[in-house]
C-alpha cells in the first residue's frame, strides 16, 4: 500500500488538489486511504448484515 501511497500523494500533488484545503498531499493521501479502508468495513458490515437478514426472513424459514 506504501506505493499507492506514494502514487497518490504524487497525483494530489501533481494537480495541486491541496490547494483548496490547504492540506499538505501526504496528509491528504492518508485521509483518502483512510475512506477506503473505512468504505471497505462497510460493504463487509453490509453483505454480514445481509446473509444475516436473508436467514431470519419468514420467507427463507418456509
């Protein structure tokens, strides 16, 4: 993920998407990473709740 990182940083930087915010890239790369990881636990949290939902269903007990 280090390389990504880096790539990212150099993307941010490259055009000046810091400028807004006023927020340093690697800052920004790391808060980028972060949403990720964060989206990644919701879509796992999701699909669990999901097969969990879809026993409990009175139609599934049929």
């Amino acid at each position: 993920m280090s390389d990504f990182r880096k790539d990212l940083e150099e993307l941010i930087n490259k055009h000046s998407l810091e400028n807004g915010s006023n927020t340093p890239d690697f800052i920004l790369a790391e808060y980028l990473l972060d949403c990720l990881t964060a989206w990644d636990k919701a879509i796992t949290a999701r699909k669990k709740w999901h097969v969990c939902d879809e026993s409990d269903s009175p139609q599934k007990k049929k």
